[in-house]
C-alpha cells in the first residue's frame, strides 16, 4: 500500500473542487474524493492486518522516504503503525459525513468544499509523518481553514471565535515549534522521529524541552487551562466546521502529545506526569459541571468534549499500555461521537433555528430519526455498554487504576465521578429536547431527515457501534504500538 | 560585470528614446518591460567568477544569483505598476531612476572595498528618492522624497565617518585585508557601529526605522515596493557579505547586537502594525517586523544561515510585491488605500482576494504557502546557537504578526459591505505578475530543491 495514495486522494479532490462551477458538481466531487478517502483507508487497514499477520515486526510499516531538503536533513517521510491507521479511520469517516451533512450550503459553496478538504489534508498528513518538520507542516495547515470556516460561515459571535481560535492555535504551534528546534539541535541535526526515538536525550534537557511540546500539543487539545477557544470556536463554527474541529482537530494535539512528547521525550513525560495528571482530572470535572449550566446545546457538546478529551490526557499521563490504550480508543470514540453529535445538533438547528434546550420538545414526534440518533449518540456520551463511549472509557479506568497509589487512585475516582454528572446533564438534555409535549406549534410541521443526513448519521453510527459492539479489532490495532510507547518509558 | 552592464545599456537607450520623438506610454511601457525581462533571464547565464580593477569588484555564483533575484524584482514592479506607469507623464524617467539604483544595488553586492562600496550605495539611494516624489502633484509625494534624501543623507554621513574611522585604524579600504587587521579595540568597534547603523538605516531596523512609514505611505506604490522590496534585499545581502566576511571578528559583539536589534524591530514592528489602517503604512510596519526576522537569519552567521536569508528574500520578494501588486491595482482604479476600503473585496474581486490572502499568508508564515518555510529556516539557522528565549521571542512575534495579516484577511473575505469595491478590470501584464507571484508563494516552499541549489552556490 503506498502512503502517497492516501495524501493524493484529497489533494486531488481539492483542486477538482477549485476546477469545476457549479454547486452540484462540487458537492459530488467532494462527496466521491471523500468516499475514495474511506475507502483507501480501509484497504490501508486491511493492508496492515495482512502485514501484522504475516509477523512483519517493524515499528512502523509501509514507509515512504523522500529527501526535501538536504541542507536542513529534512525528509518527506511518512509511515504508518497502528495509532495512525486507527486515527486516518477515524478522520475519514468525519470528513464522509461532515461534507455530507453540508449539502444544502448555498453561500460559497465552492470555497467551503475546498477549506474542508485542505482542513483533511493538513488531518491526513499530519497522521502520516514521521518527519517533525512535515508532521509541523501539516499541523499548521490546518489551522487557516478552520479560521475561514469559523469567520465566514459561522454564526453568533464568529469574528471572536475565530480570532481567538487562530491565535490560540497558533501560540500551539509557537510552542511546538521551540520544542521541536530544540529536538533538531540535540539530534544532531535530527526531524526524524525514529531516529530521536533511539537516542538517549539526558533528563535535564528533556525536563527544559517537553512542556514546550506537551503544552503545544495540549492546546490543540483543549488541556486545561488552554481550552477556553473550545466552546467559542465550536458553537460558533458552522455544522461540518464543529464536526471537524472536535472530530479530528483536537485528535491531532492528542496524538502529537502522545507520539512526539511522550514518545521522545519519556523523562520529560514522568517528570511532568502528575502536573498533567492534575490538569486533566480538574477538565474532566470542570468540563463536566460547566455543560451542566449550558441550554445551548452546542456549548453543551463542547464543554464536554473538554471534559471527554480530559479522559484521554489522563490516561495518558498515567505511562501504562493499558491506559495509553484506553487514551487512544477514547480520542477515536470521542471523534466519532462529538462529530455525530454536533451533525445532530446541526440538524436540529436547520429545521427549528434555535439551539436553546429550553425553547425545544416533543421533536420525536416529529423527527423520529434525528431524535433516536440524538438518542443513541448521547448514550454514547454517558457511556452505555454497546457503544463506544462505555469501551473506551472502561479501557481507561481500568489502565488508570493499575496505578497503585494514593494520587493517581484520587485522579481516577474523580474522574471516574464525572460520570454521574454527563448522565445527569445527557439526559437532561436529550429528555426536554426529544420527550413532552411539542412546545412550539411551528415545529409540528418540520421534516425528518433527508437522505444526506441519514448518510452521514449512519457511517457515523457504523463506527460507534462497531467499536461498541467489537472493540478489540480496536484494541489489537493500537496495543502493539502502545506497548512501543510504554516500552521506552520504562527504558526497555 | 554582465548584469551591470546590460542595465547601463538599458539606462542608455531609455536615455535615447528620451532625446528622440514621443512615443506614447502605451507603446514604450510593453517594450520596456521585455528589456527587463530579458535582463533577468540573461541574469542566468555566463556568470563567471572572479575580480576586476585590483579587487574593487568581484563576483560569484551566489552574488550573481542575488543579482537575479534583484532583476526579477525590477521586472515584476515594471509589470505590477502597469496602471500607474501608463498614466506617468515621465515614463522613460522613472526607468532610467530605478534602474540606476538598481545598478548601485548590483556594484554594492560586489564591491570589494569601502570606498565602491559608500559609491554604489550612494547610487542606490539618491535615486530612489528622486522617485519618491513622483507623484508630482502630491504633497505627500514630495514630503516624502523630503524625508528620504535628508535621512540618507545623514546616514551617508555616519557612514563615511565610520569608514574615515575604519581607515585610519586599519590603513586599508580592501574588504580582504580588513579581517586580518580588525584588532577589536575600541575605536574598531566605535568604526563598526557607524558602519552598522548605516545599514540598519536602510534595512530600517528599529530604531533607524522613523523615517519608513512616512516614506512608503506618500510615494507612489511603484517606488514603495521597489523600497521595501528590492532595496531591502540589496542591503540584506550585502549586510551578510559584510558581516560574516569583514567583520567575521567582531562576531560575539555583533551577535548581541543583531539579537537585541532584531528582537527590537520584531516587537515594534509587530505593534505598530496592529493600530494603521493604510495600507502601506501597515505593510511598511508589517516589512520592519520582516527585517527581523531576517536578522534572525543572520545571526546564524554560517553559510547555511546566508542561505537562508538569500531564500526568505526571494519569498518575501514575490509575497510583499502581490500585496503591493493589489494594493496598486485597487489604488489606482479607485483610490482607496484603507483597510476598512477592502472589506467585502472578495465579494466583486475573488481573484484580488485570492492572491491578497495567499500573499499575506506567506508573510505571516503559514503553511502551505513560501513562507512557512523561508521563516523555518531562518528560526532554524538562528537557533543553531542555542539562544532559546530568541527563538521563543520569534516565534512568539509570529503570533502577533497573524493577528494583524488576518485582519486584512477578514476585512477581504469575512466583513460585510454595503459598497463593496466594484469589480475590477485587471490588465494582463498585471494579471501575468500577480500569477508568477502566486505560483511561486505556493511552490517555492514544497520544491526543496531551490534551497539545496542556493546552498549549492557557497
């Protein structure tokens, strides 16, 4: 399988996009570019459980290696293991269903295509490299798009949330960038991560190195107390804008934290372990009881994904296989279902024109497929066993009380408490919207879903059940190169 | 001694066409324009290396390929001015200016002596400001030809001090003796500051920088962007000759120097461009945050560090001339130069937009446009010294600078209008300019290549 496929497919795509005129067209170009994305991304995890069945032990497989720049040591060079191949999944099918949920955009439709492919480009790269410098690249690529997104198609106080959103992300990859010069020099030269993974960096320089990195990364993540663009940048980016901002925007700071600080930089990553341990356990709750306060539902949606995302730092920071696991099924999970949810949330807002909990009602009486959805995907939230939501969550509980002392069991319980709270504000939420008596008579006469949106409601769901239902091709995917990780924190 | 040459030549015929019948602008600017680019192209070829008239003037692949870039800027300012050009009184005037600066540019960067050296880059200034005041019935016009030659003049001033001071310490003028004798004492250093400063007048470094804004706000576009463009690279390039070969010595006492002068343009640079709502003035501010950063390059002080400097000129080039280019367009069509003017642009214009936003992108550095890179490198060259809090400062600056290029973007594609700029008639010559602007912002970055090559000349 040749790893270039997967970044010519939306590249192609994109400039389709730029070439054809009219809206149909370019709804279908996207719509097919995006298809094909899928499905060369399933035959890229097909390729890879070939090759991990046939005992093909290298760390990272079908690898490509171009060198850019000499001068520099800068190579394009990308290749895949099992976290890859799970995220690039997981990118593919928010990207199928955010274009599809974006069907009826009439303003610039053209522009808005090609931002959300050049936005899953920048998603797609950044998974592949395994250069520094091409993985940095990609990261910020994908940061104007969403600015674009957010200003142009947004609503409610949009030229703030994209401001803020803009810079926030960019003093991210501020972060990132000192840290990753600092990695160049100490290398010798040096962007390739497996060649700075072999390396013994001495502890003081990688205790001055890896907050630069971790704190880069977090950003993106919504680490607290760098999360404050999240809510502003969600609710007030269109539909498919919110879909991919905390479907695999965020994803992309969790697992440039995972693979470049915890990675390469293990000393730094124990050292700092119970700061993040901290700060994740205070999103977690802080993240959980703010939702509580919100009527908006899409405030309500991003402040817990804080509190979701939360659950992936933390297991992370605890340094065990099955935590970092659990870390990653939670960032995978997590994308599914946040970008079903604010697809839902879209919807619901198409046809009724308010996000408010309190102004909604009775609309499974008239929108009984978007309300099930709604359904099932808040569920997923609060973890019901079946869905994803319960497996990735157990995977992290269980790894995170592995460790067997006073704090991390504190952490974990808190964490663990959150759970309540979601169930509270989920149903609260789903309850008023979906249930009672319609409240306003205008809504009576709203239509279900049209085609495009069961489409995109449906992959959506595929993946949440699939790994509900089946999670350890899952697991399988990602224990393997988990173990690598937690391997070289150990100092095998 | 080719590209000197072949721009005397042109200077000449201009000179002659001059003297001769007139012939309408319409007539004279395309030919002009192909002499350019014929400059340009035959910059590429039959370079040779080596010295002239007991080492006054030496050459080699890499001042020849600065040369080039230098051309092609004189090129693409002849094809993105179309509009004003066309509507001068003065055509063949304005030519014989810029490319007798553009002269002096070409003997500076191969000057191998102080004393051609204070006379190219006399040659380089004088004219330019005789261009500033080409807007004749301007006030503004004027005021700024004003401000430029008093200002350079004074600079020109320090300078032959400092080069008086230089000769009376050392006994020489050669460029290849002085490293020999550069003793560091005290004098030498007070000689080297006056030297120093003179650049940082033309390169405006702050605090040298008073005079840009005013300057690029009253001349026309044309000059503006010959100033902030090819002139700025000239002394760039020159600076790094300098600093690294004569001054080589000197090099922990002008590194902090560079650091604290680059921390210092970056930051006010940055700040300043935040509150001006012209847009020359903005992009006047937004090119002192610019030369910062090139300083960040140049206090690499290694081979790879001119390289990159030599790069990000070329990037900064062709990003700073497409907004000049658009700035000129709509200036000239319809006289606004606000920022606020700019809102709802994309509405009418989506090409202007376009090329606007990809240029501004490149400034501020971000991917996948030129100068993602050209500002990777130079961060990268510039770390090599383990300075971290530099580096952090930088990339800290980066921020700010976004701030400020997405306010322009926003006021383009995001703000709404109720009389938005009509739709334009862009003329083809400029329409040819801001297209190989716009290519090479997008693939001077992802083609590797051109830097190896540029490492390649050393």
């Amino acid at each position: 399988m040749n790893l270039l496929l997967l970044l010519g497919i939306p590249l192609l795509t994109g400039l389709l996009v730029l070439l054809v005129s009219t809206k149909v067209q370019v709804r279908w170009v996207s719509f097919v570019g995006a298809t094909a994305q899928l499905i060369a991304s399933f035959l890229l995890f097909f390729a890879f459980r070939t090759e991990i069945a046939d005992q093909n032990t290298a760390q990272f497989l079908f690898e490509v290696d171009y060198t850019l720049i000499e001068s520099f040591n800068i190579h394009f060079h990308l290749g895949v293991d099992g976290i890859s191949v799970a995220m690039i999944l997981l990118t593919s099918f928010v990207v199928v269903a955010g274009i599809l949920v974006s069907w009826n955009i009439e303003k610039m439709t053209k522009e808005f295509y090609f931002l959300l492919i050049l936005l899953s480009l920048g998603a797609y790269g950044f998974f592949l490299s395994l250069d520094l410098f091409v993985l940095f690249f990609f990261l910020e690529m994908a940061v104007i798009p969403k600015y674009l997104l957010i200003g142009i198609w947004g609503s409610g106080k949009k030229d703030y949330s994209a401001n803020k959103l803009a810079l926030m992300l960019m003093g991210g990859s501020a972060l990132i960038l000192v840290g990753m010069l600092g990695l160049y020099f100490i290398g010798g030269h040096e962007f390739n991560i497996v060649h700075l993974s072999k390396l013994t960096i001495s502890t003081d320089y990688q205790h001055l190195i890896f907050p630069f990195l971790f704190l880069g990364f977090g950003v993106f993540t919504a680490l607290f107390p760098f999360h404050t663009w999240v809510p502003d940048g969600h609710s007030s980016a269109p539909t498919a804008g919110s879909m991919f901002l905390a479907g695999i925007s965020m994803k992309l700071g969790g697992y440039g934290c995972l693979r470049v600080a915890i990675y390469l930089l293990p000393e730094g990553a124990k050292e700092y372990a119970h700061i993040i341990i901290v700060l994740s356990s205070i999103a977690i709750l802080y993240g959980a009881f703010v939702t509580m306060m919100q009527k908006d539902l899409k405030y309500m949606n991003a402040y817990s994904s804080i509190s979701h995302v939360g659950f992936s730092l933390l297991a992370m920071a605890m340094l065990t296989q099955t935590a970092i696991t659990g870390a990653l099924m939670q960032m995978i999970s997590h994308g599914l279902m946040t970008a079903l949810f604010f697809a839902v949330i879209g919807m619901i807002y198409d046809r009724t024109h308010t996000r408010m909990v309190d102004e909604m009602g009775g609309l499974m009486k008239t929108m009984p497929f978007i309300t099930t959805v709604l359904f099932l995907v808040g569920f997923c939230s609060l973890g019901l066993p079946g869905l994803s939501g319960f497996v990735a969550e157990m995977t992290v509980f269980v790894g995170s009380w592995q460790v067997d002392d006073w704090f991390h069991r504190a952490a974990t319980i808190a964490a663990i408490m959150s759970i309540v709270v979601t169930a509270v504000y989920i149903l609260r939420a789903i309850g008023s919207t979906a249930m009672g008596p319609i409240k306003n008579p205008s809504f009576a006469t709203l239509k279900d879903a049209t085609w495009n949106e069961k489409l995109a409601a449906v992959i959506l769901l595929i993946g949440i059940i699939g790994i509900g239902i089946a999670p350890s091709w899952l697991s399988n995917l990602l224990k393997p190169a988990a173990e690598i990780i937690t391997n070289r924190i150990m100092g095998k | 001694m080719k590209t000197e040459l072949i721009v005397t030549i042109i200077i000449f015929l201009l000179l002659f066409i001059k003297l001769g019948k007139d012939i309408k602008n319409e007539q004279l600017l395309p030919f002009i324009q192909f002499v350019l680019l014929v400059n340009f192209i035959a910059s590429f070829f039959y370079n040779v290396d080596g010295s002239l008239f007991g080492d006054m003037f030496y050459t080699n692949s890499l001042i020849a390929f600065e040369k080039s870039i230098l051309s092609l800027g004189v090129y693409l300012i002849s094809l993105l001015s179309t509009d004003w050009l066309k509507k001068t009184s003065h055509l063949p005037e304005f030519f014989i200016l810029m490319l007798s600066a553009l002269l002096g540019m070409c003997l500076l960067l191969s000057s191998g002596n102080l004393l051609i050296f204070y006379l190219s880059l006399e040659l380089a200034t004088i004219p330019i400001a005789a261009m500033s005041n080409f807007d004749l019935i301007k006030k503004r016009s004027s005021e700024a030809a004003m401000k430029m030659i008093l200002s350079s003049a004074f600079s020109s001033g320090i300078l032959l001090f400092g080069i008086s001071l230089i000769y009376g310490i050392t006994g020489t003028i050669v460029f290849a003796e002085l490293p020999k004798l550069a003793d560091g004492s005290s004098l030498f250093i007070m000689a080297f500051v006056f030297l120093f400063s003179s650049f940082a007048f033309k390169l405006s470094i702050v605090p040298f920088h008073l005079w840009t804004a005013d300057v690029y706000e009253g001349s026309p576009i044309a000059v503006t962007s010959f100033l902030s463009v090819v002139s700025k690279a000239a002394i760039a390039f020159v600076l790094l000759t300098v600093l690294s070969g004569v001054f080589q010595p000197l090099q922990d006492i002008w590194y902090v120097l560079i650091v604290v002068l680059s921390v210092a343009s970056m930051l006010i640079g940055n700040l300043f461009a935040l509150r001006q709502e012209n847009i020359k003035r903005f992009l006047a501010f937004s090119s002192i945050a610019q030369v910062g950063f090139i300083l960040v390059g140049v206090s690499g002080n290694s081979n790879i560090g001119i390289s990159s400097v030599v790069y990000f000129m070329l990037i900064y080039m062709v990003s700073n001339l497409a907004a000049f280019g658009v700035a000129s367009v709509i200036s000239e069509q319809t006289g606004k130069e606000n920022i606020s003017d700019y809102k709802g642009l994309y509405k009418n214009n989506p090409l202007l937009g376009w090329v606007l936003a990809l240029a501004l992108f490149s400034l501020a550095g971000i991917p996948p446009t030129a100068g993602f890179f050209g500002k990777l490198y130079l961060l990268t060259t510039g770390g090599s010294k383990g300075s971290y809090l530099f580096i952090s400062i930088a990339a800290l600056n980066m921020i700010i600078s976004l701030f400020y290029y997405l306010r322009v973007v926003r006021a383009v594609f995001i703000d709404k209008n109720n009389q938005p700029i009509e739709k334009l008639t862009i003329q083809l010559p400029v329409k040819l300019a801001l297209f190989v602007c716009s290519v090479s912002i997008v693939l001077l970055g992802i083609m590797g290549w051109i830097f190896d090559y540029i490492e390649s000349l050393h």
